[in-house]
C-alpha cells in the first residue's frame, strides 16, 4: 500500500512543478516597436540635402557638397549625420 501511494505522490509534485519549468517569454527584452526612431537632423542639414537633391550630387561628392554646405551655414557636421 506504501509503493502506490508514494508513486501517486511523487507524480503529482511532478506534476505541481511542471508549470515552473514552462517555457515563458522574458520581461526583460524591450518590446519590439514596428519602425527604429528616427534620427533629429538639423534645418541646416536639411536644406544642405535638398540642395545636394536638386544638383543630382551622389557618393562622395554629395558628401563633399554637404560638408561645405554645412560648414558655410554655420552647422556642423557629426559623424552621426547621414544625408
């Protein structure tokens, strides 16, 4: 009588404990969002990228355009800004 009822036991705290091994999503990831944050630029940089646009600059010297462009409107160009 003793083998039954510690089977019966022994499967249920198998049982009990189960849910503690159950595979949960982590709290600790961000959520995801649908699109990144976009990045402040200037109205400086802006403009500079609009005239960049309308002379059909690419590569290096749209690169070298903006970087005249914004050195002469007083900004600054970081190495964070893309065009």
């Amino acid at each position: 009588m003793k083998k039954p009822l510690l089977a019966l036991l022994a499967l249920l705290g198998c049982l009990s404990l189960s849910p503690a091994f159950a595979q949960t999503s982590s709290t600790s990831a961000p959520p995801a969002t649908s699109a990144p944050m976009a990045k402040q630029h200037s109205p400086q940089s802006i403009e500079c990228s609009k005239e960049a646009d309308a002379k059909g600059l690419h590569g290096k010297e749209r690169k070298k355009f903006r970087k005249d462009c914004m050195h002469k409107a007083g900004g600054s160009m970081k190495k964070g800004d893309v065009d």
